[in-house]
C-alpha cells in the first residue's frame, strides 16, 4: 500500500511518500480503507520527536491519527461493525497512523462516521471534537448557563469546543486574530475576542472554564479571569498547582483518548445540525510536507485534510 512514513525524527523532508505494508486486523480490530486522514498539531510533533519519551513509536512509521474510511476486513470477535460500514475514528496515536491506504485500528476506537459528511469532512472531525468533548465535559463538566473562555476558537479544537460548548448551552468567550472574527461569529461565539487589539482579561471575567490551547503567558493570564471553583484545562501545558490552590482552582492538563463512544455521540450531534466542521484546505496525501508546513504556522482556520484515496504523486521505493 502507500504511506506516508517517517524512518527518523526531523523537520518537513523526513516524511517519505513510498510503499509499505498492508497491515493486518488482529483480534478486535478492523482493517480500513482510509479515504482521508485529518492533520494535527501531534503529526508534526511526533515527526520532530517530541513526544519520544512518552510513546514507543518504532522506524518506520506512519503518522497521522485521524481518518475516516471504509471496513475493508474484520479481525476475530469483531462483532459491532460489517466490511463496507463508512467509519471515522481516533486510532491509537502509540501505533501506526492513517497517512496510508490502510490502518488497522481496534473496535473501541471506531463510529459509523456521520452519514451527511463525506469522507474528506469526515476525517477532520474526530481527534479535534474529541479532545474538545473530553477537556469540556469530561474534565470541567460544563454546565448550560455556564461561561467558558476558549482560546484560539479559529483552530481545530477550538472550532469544536466553541460549537459543542454552543450545544451545551454555555455562554462563550473565544479568541482569535483580526482575519478569524468572522468565523468566531459564524460558529456561535457570544464575544469574540481580537487578541491582537485587545488583552482577552480585559473583556472576560466571572468565567467557569478556560480552555487553554496555548500555554505560556496566555495560560498565565488566564487565572485572572476564572472565578473561584472555576476549571482551567489546558491541551499543551500543566497549570501550576501552587496557583491552583491558592486561588481554589481546578487546573489540569489533559491527554485525549481515543473514544468510539465519543465519536457516535459526535456523529449524532452532527447529524443534528448542531456541530460541523471547518476545513482551511485540503491536500492530497503526496503533499503531506506543505500540509505540515501549513498546520506548524499555527496560523490555520479549523482543519487540514489530506486526500488519500487517489493521492497521486511520485513514490518512493518498491512496493512491498
Ligand atoms: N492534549 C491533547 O490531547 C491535545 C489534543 C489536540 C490538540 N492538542 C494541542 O492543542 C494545541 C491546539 O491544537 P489545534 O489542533 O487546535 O491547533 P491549530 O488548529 O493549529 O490552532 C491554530 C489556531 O490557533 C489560533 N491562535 C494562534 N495563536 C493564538 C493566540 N495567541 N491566541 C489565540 N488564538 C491563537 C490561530 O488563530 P489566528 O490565526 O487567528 O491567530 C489558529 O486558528 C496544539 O498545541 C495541539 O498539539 C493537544
């Protein structure tokens, strides 16, 4: 099959378009057709060797960790899905990714993906929404009527959260740069906020949750806002806990999980009406560097896609 893989950690030229092989579903898993795999910041994050010391990635390895495709094959015990189900999904960001024409992923980590998105939009739902679902609801269990301050609104999580916290029926604060108010406006934001015009504590208080999609000194900042009982969950750096208790606030930094259950219930809200995405551009899987690129200014609107049923370009190697 194609894939893209790494053979070792570095900038945008280690990632290699070339043959690999097809992998096969184990017990409890499914094979996968992938027709799109959504670009994340970890993508790039894992390719550059950041997370080396936390997960026991072998060379080569093939990136990404979003899909959504078709059940080509189903491993022993499989009994929740049948081959030709359109799914979507988180697969194990510890395993092999979705940058290839096939990925085995484990039952648990899958959904029928929502019927009224095609493949492409589809696969730039799942880690996003799910990181939004978990750091929202599962970690500061946000209440209708309550007020969240969401930071960076325009990104791939935060895209989501601003929607899914809309759907909760929250009141929300979200930031974003001057090109990006527009958007915040047309996902439901009650106060956007221009973090280039004005300092986001000066136009936020009384908040019950800050999701924090940023770190340093924005997170910094973020305590003032927050009343006491509040949460402040973070995505890429862990609050001071010194802070925390002096102030009689929950912080936290959270890991997503994969979550098929999750991703049903996504799926459902999508089809809904209630929760769509936002896709800045898309790419065919031979492009993967300028996707990665793209999604390292930190600069992108929701999400990058890259096609990978027909993602033509040249390979590299042999086929295997
Ligand atoms: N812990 C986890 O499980 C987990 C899961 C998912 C993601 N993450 C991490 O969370 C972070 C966000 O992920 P993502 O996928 O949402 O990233 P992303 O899509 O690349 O975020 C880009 C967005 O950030 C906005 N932005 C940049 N600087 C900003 C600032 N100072 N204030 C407000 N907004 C700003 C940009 O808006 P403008 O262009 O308008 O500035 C842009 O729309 C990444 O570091 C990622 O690795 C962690």
């Amino acid at each position: 099959m194609k894939a893209i893989r790494i053979h070792n950690y570095g900038g945008p030229e280690v990632l290699r378009y070339e043959y690999a092989p097809r992998p096969k579903p184990q017990a409890g898993e499914v094979l996968i057709r992938v027709h799109a795999a959504g670009v994340n910041p970890i993508d790039w994050k894992v390719r550059e060797g950041e997370m080396k010391d936390f997960w026991p990635h072998k060379f080569p390895l093939i990136l990404g960790w979003d899909l959504s495709g078709v059940v080509e094959e189903l491993g022993k015990g499989v009994s929740r899905f049948k081959i030709g189900d359109e799914v979507y999904s988180v697969p194990d960001p510890t395993r092999d990714g979705a940058y290839a024409d096939y990925i085995a992923v484990r039952e648990s980590e899958l959904a029928l993906k929502p019927a009224s998105l095609h493949h492409i939009r589809a696969a730039a739902v799942p880690l996003a929404a799910v990181t939004a679902w978990q750091a929202l609801f599962d970690t500061a269990q946000l209440r209708p009527g309550q007020r969240v301050l969401i930071h960076a609104g325009s990104g791939g999580v935060g895209h989501f959260a601003v929607q899914l916290a809309k759907w909760k029926g929250a009141y929300v604060f979200a930031t974003a740069s001057t090109t990006n108010q527009d958007l915040l406006r047309e996902l439901g934001v009650d106060k956007v906020i221009d973090y280039t015009q004005q300092r986001f504590e000066d136009v936020t208080r009384n908040v019950d949750v800050v999701l924090d999609t940023i770190g340093g000194e924005t997170q910094e900042r973020s305590w003032s806002v927050l009343k006491k009982g509040g949460n402040l969950v973070s995505l890429v750096q862990p609050p001071s806990e010194e802070k925390a208790k002096e102030l009689g606030i929950r912080a936290t930094m959270i890991g997503g999980h994969p979550s098929g259950e999750q991703l049903a219930e996504i799926a459902r809200i999508i089809e809904a009406g209630k929760l769509a995405p936002v896709l800045d551009r898309i790419h065919p899987l031979s492009e993967v560097r300028r996707a990665h690129e793209l999604s390292q200014t930190g600069h992108t609107h929701g999400k990058i896609v890259l096609r990978v049923s027909n993602g033509d370009g040249t390979l590299e190697g042999k086929q295997s």
